[in-house]
C-alpha cells in the first residue's frame, strides 16, 4: 500500500478572502481534514462532502497530529489546518517532529498562510514596514525569563514587535510587564496598534500610543504591534514605519538632507535617555545639548528651571525678548539665523566693540566683564548666553544683584576650571529668573549656542521635529 500525504495548511486569520490558492485546493482535494475544532467553521465551504473531517480542542496538538500520520500511513491525503501561517506558532514544527520520532515516510508539505499579525498590519497601514520581529506571551511551553529576555532584547534593538497571545483569563499581568520594559527604552509616543479579530465579522482596530496603551482591552484573540523609533501614526490614523525610500526627500517632514538627519539624531538621542519621563521643554533643551556634544552625562548634570525653555520661548515670540547676549562671538555665532529672522531677535556680543578694551584697561577687569558691563548699560533685559568666560558670568550676577541688571533668562554653560562652578551656583538664587545652566566644569560655545536654540525653536518640540532652519 502506497503512502499518503500530510499537507500542514495556514488558512489565514479568518477570512475566506485570506485564504491562498495552494491552501484552498488543498482543502478541497483532501481525503481527511484534522484540525482544532474552532478553525472549520472558516473553511466548512470549501470541504468535500465526503471528507472526514477530525476536530479537537485546545491543547490537544498532538493528538491531532498523531491521527494525521495515522490516516496518512493508510494512504489517505491529509490536510491538517492551523489559522495564519502553519509555521508560526502552528502545527508545522510539531508534525515534522513527529515525522522524525515515528521514522515514518509519509510525505510532508507546508503550505504558508497569512499570518495574523500580516493581517493586522495591513489593517493598521504598515507598521512592519522595517526590521521586525513576533514574540508570544504565552509561558506554556516557553519560560517566562526566556520570554522577558526576549522582550528586552527587541526592546533595545528597536525591532517593530508584533505580539501574540498577550493575555487570556489566567495570564494578565504579562502585558503590563512587556508595557514596562517596553519603555524603558522607548518614547511613550511611540505607536502602537492592535487588531482584535482580525480578518473576522468581530473585527477592531485600534492605534495608540505605549504611554496611552491600556492592557485591559486586549484579549487572546488580538495582536499587538509595537513601532520603532521612526514609526508614527499619520494624519489618516495609520501607523506607518517608514523603509527609508524617502529618507534623502523627505523624511519624516524634513525640508531637506541636514534636517532628516537631525531628526533622526533626535529620536536616536531620546530613545537611549536613562530617564524619558521628563517636561518636553527640559527634553527638548536636553536633546539639543547631547545632540551637540555626543555626551550623556548632560542627563545629569544639565539644569533646567522648571518651565523656563517654553516662558523664554513665548516671551521671544511675543516679542518681549529683543536681544540675546552672548559673552563671546562663538555663542552668537552659533544661534541659528532663520530662527532669530523669524522672531525678530538680534544677537550681539561686545567683546570686539572699541569701548570693551578701553574699559578693561582702565577698570583692570577681563574684556568679557567689560563687554557685560556695556552690554547692561544697553540691553539690561536682554536674554544673557555664556559659553565661555566664568568672569563675565559673575559679571551678570552682581550687576543682578545691584539692581542694574534685569535679564530676561540665562544659559549658563561657561567651561573650564577657575571659578567656572562658583560662577554657575552664583546664578541658581535668582528664583525669578528662567535659567538653564550645565553643572560642573563643562560647558562651551557651541553648548551655549544650541541652548539657545533649543528655546528659540520650542515650538518644534512636540513633534520632535528639530533643524528647519539647518
């Protein structure tokens, strides 16, 4: 007698639409159709009247297989169905391993289907759009620090994740944990899309964020999708994970090349921060200065008074703020022109005009302190920038405290190692003052410069949006 066949069959999500030509025939054609009892009411249209058809219930995988190879050794053509693709957390690797364990001659054949998260992603836009992976939460036959090492893992890596079986009666709380680990390395605007019965008349769609993502409304019959770093969610509501064709045009909304590449620094930047639950105007400042100085330490050591990056912001853009100050030309050199065009700001600093050097050689003080000194007489309510002289730092300070200056802000990034600490906490008692300055020795122009830019470009922060005027 000859040998039959087991044709191992994925029947898609649900849908008869779903289903591919090579499994339809399939169906059609076999002599014995074995499967979980649930999954035929997706294919009873297609099936032989004559065909036994062998159904079971949960957890009895390998009975169903066992019986496939029973009635395949008798010669019959068997077609054992999984839903998706047979090979993804289906039937197929358990039927080849049974072929091995029997030594049997059966012939076997693998008929892909599409996967439920395929499915889902189509429905949610294109969310697997880059590199990807699936994780199922199921512990059944998976240990649960396997599966949380796994979660890291794709975390970290910034894969798009897919996840299957994220909760059923008796497993709640595995979802949360997935949530938590989740972001600890992402923004909480990261998007997320779920699909609850996909393909099916009970179908829902979903997008969301990982912040907003509330595990109580996912059940055993939804899949999760989680974006990387450069997913969104368009103006259409689909969640997007872009493959990069567009990146040098117009990536993410970028105007240009230089932009595109600091937006993706950005959120570069701001999926690597120890701490990302922080005010978007201390993040926003905080991406600027680690943008500038490839330096995480600015974390720790960037102070920001609360609120001040967005009140020196609108008080730029309602025109209350005139001028910014810098104590060297590098600071103001780096301040970025369109965005003092666009605003109507002007930028100056003192140290090359004629009066500076005549005053410091009569008052025995540094040219930076006699550049503030003019620049007080001038504009006492300007916005002060240091990136450089501790000196004309301390300068600002006493005029402050005499009453003869009034600033409207300070940055104050001086670098090096005399006095530059002492000048920095001499600027911490003015309360009423929006001030952002960078603890310790460090500092620098180019620190101070993009501190400035930071607030003069607030307006972008919502978006991560940075560079429309690179």
């Amino acid at each position: 007698m000859s040998l039959g066949k087991i044709i191992v069959a994925g029947i898609g999500p649900g849908s008869k639409e779903d289903i591919t030509p090579a499994v339809f025939e399939a169906v059609k054609l076999s002599d014995i159709i074995v499967g979980y009892k649930y999954y035929f009411r997706f294919v009873e249209d297609i099936i032989k009247a004559d065909t036994l058809c062998i159904d079971s219930g949960m957890k009895k995988e390998r009975e169903r297989a066992l019986q496939a190879f029973e009635y395949a050794e008798q010669g019959k053509i068997v077609c054992v169905i999984s839903s998706g693709d047979a090979g993804i957390y289906g039937m197929a690797p358990l039927v080849y391993e049974m072929k091995a364990e029997r030594n049997s001659n059966v012939e076997l054949e693998v008929l892909p289907g599409i996967s439920a998260f395929q499915k889902a992603a189509a429905l949610l836009g294109c969310p697997v759009g880059h590199d990807f992976c699936v994780i199922s939460l199921s512990d059944l036959m998976t240990p649960w620090d396997k599966i949380e090492r796994r979660i890291s893992a794709a975390s970290s890596a910034d894969f798009v994740t897919a996840v299957y079986n994220p909760k059923s009666n008796g497993r709640y709380w595995q979802l949360y944990r997935l949530q938590e680990i989740f972001l600890q390395s992402r923004s909480p605007d990261t998007p997320v899309g779920y699909v609850r019965q996909a393909g099916r008349e009970e179908q829902d769609i979903k997008v969301t964020t990982l912040a907003q993502f509330d595990p109580e409304e996912v059940d055993m019959f939804t899949i999760v999708i989680i974006g990387n770093s450069q997913s969104y969610i368009s103006v259409e509501d689909k969640f997007i994970t872009p493959r990069g064709y567009y990146k040098e045009d117009v990536g993410y909304g970028a105007k240009n090349l230089g932009q595109d590449i600091m937006i993706r620094s950005f959120r570069t930047i701001d999926s690597e921060l120890k701490n990302r639950n922080i005010p978007l105007d201390k993040k926003w400042a905080l991406l600027h200065a680690i943008h500038t100085t490839a330096d995480f330490d600015m974390e720790s050591i960037l102070y920001v008074d609360e609120g001040a990056v967005e009140k020196l912001y609108w008080q730029c853009a309602e025109g209350k703020i005139k001028h910014i100050i810098s104590d060297v030309t590098m600071v103001t050199s780096g301040i970025r022109k369109g965005a003092l065009e666009r605003l109507g700001i002007e930028a100056k600093c003192y140290l090359h005009d004629p009066r500076v050097a005549e005053m410091a050689k009569e008052k025995g003080i540094t040219r930076t302190q006699a550049g503030i000194r003019l620049a007080v007489e001038e504009h006492p309510d300007a916005l002060f920038a240091f990136g450089n002289a501790p000196t004309a730092l301390i300068e600002l300070c006493e005029l402050t405290r005499k009453g003869k200056a009034h600033p409207a802000g300070i940055v104050a990034a001086p670098v090096g190692f005399v006095n530059v600490c002492e000048s920095k906490h001499m600027v911490k008692p003015f309360k009423n003052i929006p001030k952002l300055i960078v603890d310790g020795r460090k500092g620098g122009s180019n620190l101070a410069a993009t501190l400035i830019n930071s607030i003069l470009t607030f307006d972008d922060a919502e978006q991560l949006k940075p560079g429309r005027d690179v």
